[in-house]
C-alpha cells in the first residue's frame, strides 16, 4: 500500500483548543511522495469561540473578516471531504501520517474541532498518529552542534534553509514545512 501523508496547518483565534476557534487550514495530501490535492479553507470560528485580538493580529486577519467567511461547520464539511477523497476512514490499514510544524498543535486543534462538529471518532479516522514533524530534528541538530539559530520559529528556520515562505498563512505554511521536511530528511 502507498504511504500518505497529510501535511497539515492550522491558524486559530488562540492557543486552546478548548476555547479557541481554527479560522484557516491548509493541507497537503501526499500520496507515494507526490502532491495528489491542496487545500486552502478560511472560515469562521466556531460559534462561542474565544478570539484573542493577538492572533488575529498574527493571522492578518480582522474581525470583520471573520463575519465574511463560510462557516465553521461549512468549512468541516469540506475538509472531511478532502480527507475522504483520498482514505477510507472505516479501513484500520488506510490512514495517513500527519505531517506540520508543530503538528501536536494542529492535531489537538483538528480533533476538537472534529468532536465540536458531532465527529465522536475526531481526526483519528484519518491518520495513524506517527508525527511527521521537522521540529524534534531542529532540536537535535541544535543539540548535536550542527545547527544553532535564534530560535525555532517556522519563519526562522525557513529563512535559515531559503525556504520561501508567507509566515501565518496556512497554505504557505505547510508548503514550506513539506520542503523543510524533505531537505531535512
């Protein structure tokens, strides 16, 4: 069977998931080391998300563009839809590797999501759990002596590898992590 993965980026209103909302996703769906679909959604919170005016600011996104977008659950329609285009979520052998900067971050964020919007069974229906993520290895050429920057930001290390990069734009986000990744490995 071919190995997938899902290069996956999230921008949110804050940094709980538990109270804060995702307002944009970017994905990647690498099937045998080839892109097979992008996407890029910009919803909405949640309805009762908490939004803290510092990610917006982060997110170059404004209040008022907020109440503009498609909704929350709109949006988690389409998602699974991109996910169900590409694994079949009731087989236990056709999961994908999920792959991010940080991806512990966009992962809970995913699963809350999932479960606000009725899915009991979260993201888990669709990846296997084994973390794709360039962040650790950083951390180790750091340990190791074999790399030392001012810190671990995204941007900073993109910077550092010429990796092009939009910083808090989701789509640009997890291109440049895929290309991060792939020069690490």
């Amino acid at each position: 069977m071919s190995k997938k993965v899902l290069y996956i980026d999230v921008e949110t209103t804050g940094i709980n998931p538990a109270r804060h909302g995702i307002i944009q996703i970017g994905a990647i769906m690498e099937i045998s080391g080839v892109v097979a679909e992008e996407l890029k959604l910009e919803c909405a919170p949640h309805e009762g998300a908490d939004i803290d005016d510092q990610a917006l600011l982060i997110n170059k996104t404004s209040r008022a563009e907020l109440q503009h977008r498609t909704s929350s659950y709109e949006a988690f329609l389409e998602f699974r839809q991109f996910l169900d285009r590409h694994i079949e979520p009731y087989d236990r052998e056709d999961k994908c590797y999920p792959a991010g900067y940080n991806v512990h971050f966009d992962l809970d964020f995913l699963q809350s999501w999932f479960r606000l919007h009725g899915d009991k069974y979260g993201i888990g229906s669709y990846v296997n759990w084994r973390r794709l993520d360039p962040l650790p290895l950083l951390f180790m050429k750091d340990f190791s002596g074999a790399l030392s920057l001012p810190d671990y930001k995204l941007e900073t290390v993109c910077r550092h590898y010429g990796i092009q990069l939009e910083a808090h734009d989701a789509i640009s986000d997890i291109r440049a992590t895929r290309r991060l990744l792939a020069k690490l490995l």
